[in-house]
C-alpha cells in the first residue's frame, strides 16, 4: 500500500476537506483585510495582518483548520474505512500515520502561506506608499515569528489527529484543538513571569502564594496577551514577548506526549 497516495485520495475525496480549507482561507483574508483597514493606523504591526490574528481564538486561524482535518482524517478513516483490521500490519498501520501527519502538515502549511500571501496583499494595496511597513517585515524578529505561526499551525493541526487517533473519534481531536492551548496557557504565561522576573526555583514555592500568582494560572483576563501573541505580531502589556521557547515546548508537548500514547496503543491494539 502507497500509504501516502491512498492518503491524499482519501483526503481531496472528501468534501469535509475542501469545506474547511475553504472556509479558513475566506476568514483569514477577511481577518487580514479589516485588521489592515481598522488597526494597522494604530498598532503598526504588519505581522499581526499576515497571520490574521484574531485574539479571541486560543489558536490561529489556520492551526484550528489544520487540527479540524487532521481529526477528520481518522474519524473518517473509521466510519469509511475500506482498510479490513487483519490486513493492516502494525507497521502498515505506523506508515498511514505518518502519512496522515504529513497530508495534515502540507495542509496547515499551506493555510499559512495563504495568510501571509493574503497578508502582504492587503498591505500592498491598503498601504502602497509605506515603505516602512515592509522593512518591519525583512527584520529577525517577524521572520521568527512567521516561521513560528506556521510551525503552530502544524502543531495543531498533529493535535487533532492525534488526540483523534488516542481518544477514537474526530470530535474528540477537534475538542483537545480547542481545550490544550486554554490548558497550556496560563501554564506558560506563568513560566514566562517567572523567567522575566528572575524568580529562582528555590523561591517559586513561595511566590505561588502570592494573589498575582494565581491571577497568571487563571486562563483569561483583561488586558493579558494571549497564549500565541509573539507568534502573531500582537504583543500585549506583558513582558514574556520573545519566550519563543516556552511557545515551542508547549506545542510540541502535547504532540509528543500524544505520539508516544499512541504507540503503546500500537502495540497492543489489532484494529484501526
């Protein structure tokens, strides 16, 4: 079996795929258009136009898509399977997966290039004559952070599938898309506290009885940057802004922690 061929027919043979791609694309480039014409005059941030942040989403745009087909892909891999449970291998079963993971990756990449490419177009044509636009987007930092709004993107999208794939259903998957970054959230903003104020850990169990402390491990409130606003070209009153590496251990956290529950399933499971 061309697990990778059998993948992508499966995949561009649903409407559910192309529904959702179709839907994410339009709300990014409304997203993008209206952040252009009402705020680009106030906050400056060119990045925040091409990743069509919406600060009210726990996720991008494109990471909720992404992590909506991957946990299709197996939902529906259950309720159309035409793959019989004694003619998939365990190995066979590993190499479906790991095309799904990479169909899902290709999916959420190209999510994000049509964001950015959306992106630069309302700037281009909202903004023509301001050169200085364009030169914030060829520094380090907005590179960083657009390379880390497409890495976010496929993350969520692995999330879906693979909490599809642990929990058996694509409800479950599009749910933990959802659940995990409100979870990991506070966790990080906490940590970033901690790291930006030079709290040891030999004192963090005593700061952890302060009020401030427990106000960070709440998931919401006012005026706090949400959990991906480095990423989004957003950065909110915090000081936690460059914490790019919290942001990839929280990402890459959950993804992991999924794929190794999955691989003890492997082992003791028959079926898909």
């Amino acid at each position: 079996m061309h697990a990778l061929s059998y993948e992508w027919r499966r995949m561009s043979g649903v409407r559910s795929t192309w529904l959702i791609v179709a839907v994410a694309v339009l709300l990014e480039l409304a997203v993008s258009a209206m952040t252009t014409r009402h705020l680009l005059g106030v906050t400056h941030q060119p990045v925040r136009v091409l990743t069509a942040a919406v600060p009210l989403l726990p996720l991008p745009i494109a990471a909720m898509a992404a992590g909506a087909v991957g946990a299709l892909s197996f939902g529906e891999e259950l309720r159309y399977s035409v793959l019989t449970p004694h003619a998939v291998t365990r190995l066979r079963r590993l190499r479906l997966l790991l095309a799904k993971l990479f169909m899902v990756a290709l999916v959420a990449l190209l999510l994000s290039a049509v964001s950015v490419a959306g992106g630069l177009l309302m700037l281009r044509y909202g903004h023509p004559g301001d050169g200085a636009l364009r030169h914030q987007l060829t520094r380090p930092a907005a590179l960083r952070a657009l390379a880390g709004y497409a890495g976010l993107a496929v993350a969520g999208g692995w999330t879906g599938l693979l909490a599809a794939v642990v929990l058996r259903g694509a409800a479950a998957g599009m749910l933990a898309v959802l659940l995990v970054p409100v979870a990991a959230q506070p966790l990080v903003r906490y940590a970033a506290h901690v790291l930006a104020h030079g709290h040891t850990l030999s004192a963090l169990g005593v700061h952890l009885h302060g009020r401030h402390t427990l106000a960070l491990l709440l998931p919401v409130g006012h005026g706090r940057e949400w959990a991906y606003a480095p990423l989004s070209g957003v950065h909110g009153p915090g000081t936690w802004a460059a914490s790019y590496g919290l942001l990839v251990a929280a990402a890459a956290f959950p993804v992991g922690l999924l794929l190794l529950v999955h691989l003890v399933q492997l082992v003791r499971r028959r079926g898909l």
